[in-house]
C-alpha cells in the first residue's frame, strides 16, 4: 500500500505512478498463480527503471519523508523478483 501522507510538489505524481506499477504486479502474480507463464521481458514493468531512480532521488532530497515509500517499493520490488525467479526456473 502506498504511504499516506504529502509529497513535495516535484513527487506529487509518485502515487499515480506506484498505483499502476502496483496494478502490473498484481496482475502478474494473478496471471502466474492462474498457471500463465512470462518471457522476461514481459515481467518488467514500463518505466519501473525511472520509477526506481525517482524515489532513490526522493530519499536523497528528503530522507525524513522517504523511508515509508522505500520500504512499500521493496516490496513491490520483491514480489516481481520472486515472479522474475518463477519465469527464470520455468
């Protein structure tokens, strides 16, 4: 879930962002629990990247606001690692 709370107006569209990043993997896991199968390509999220970099830079700029949005990316960033390791062993 996506940290309550204000961002500064260069980070105000983070929520959109994290909602559809959010959408992709959900999406994911529900394909893969149904038995679907991925390339590794298509596990990885457009812009996820830049989504990345954006809050690496929100953490840099204000590490007194960052840490709950770092923390619900990683896992975010876990769970398309564990779909990452499901398409890798088949």
């Amino acid at each position: 879930m996506f940290p309550k709370g204000r961002l500064p107006e260069k980070y105000d569209d983070l929520h959109a962002e994290w909602a559809q990043l959010d959408g992709f993997v959900a999406g994911l896991a529900e394909s893969t629990l149904a038995g679907k199968k991925w390339s590794p390509e298509e596990i990885e999220p457009y812009g996820y990247a830049e989504f990345r970099q954006r809050l690496e830079r929100l953490e840099a700029e204000h590490p007194d606001i960052a840490s709950p949005y770092i923390e619900a990316f990683q896992h975010l960033e876990d769970m398309l690692e564990l779909l990452r390791a499901i398409t890798r062993n088949g």
